[in-house]
C-alpha cells in the first residue's frame, strides 16, 4: 500500500482508487491555498497594509516554493532541517 486509494482498489477497483488518488490531491491542493492565504494575511497585517494583499500572497508563494525547492537538495540539508524546527518551535510558541 503506497497511497490511499489503494485499499479503495483493493475493495471496489480501479475507479475508486483513482477517484480518491485526485480527491486527495485537491486536499493537499486547498491546504496549500490555505497556508499561502494564512501567511499572506499575516504579513499585510504586519506591514500595515502598504504592501497590496495580493503582492502579500505571492511573496510568501515564493519564499514557500524557495524553501520548497532547498528541502530537496541534500547538500544543503541542514538548512531544511532548520527550517522544520522553526516551524516546530514556531507552532509551540503561537
């Protein structure tokens, strides 16, 4: 079993299994909308709204792609691991 949808193959075949293999790419789809629209609002409220909402947005689209993007290179893995502390020690903190 490497996914979800695969019990729902298993079960019923596979149409479930790719109904719920896009169903759940949706999810992580509007999760992500979720985090960008969260952290935007964040940072337009912390720059007191001189920054447009929108270019609030894209900014922390980019630095999120950015991070994104050194989480995947091993000779930098030290800063991805940086990174997930501080979003550890980010979440006790708020």
């Amino acid at each position: 079993m490497l996914s979800f949808g695969d019990p729902f193959f298993r079960c019923f075949g596979p149409r479930w299994r790719h109904f719920i293999n896009i169903m759940q790419s949706i999810q992580q789809f509007l999760t992500v909308c979720v985090l960008i629209l969260g952290n935007g609002s964040t940072l337009a409220e912390i720059a007191s709204n001189k920054i447009c909402f929108i270019a609030c947005m894209i900014i922390c689209m980019a630095i999120g792609m950015i991070t994104g993007l050194i989480r995947g290179l091993q000779h930098v893995g030290w800063l991805a691991n940086a990174s997930v502390w501080m979003n550890v020690v980010n979440f006790i903190i708020m």
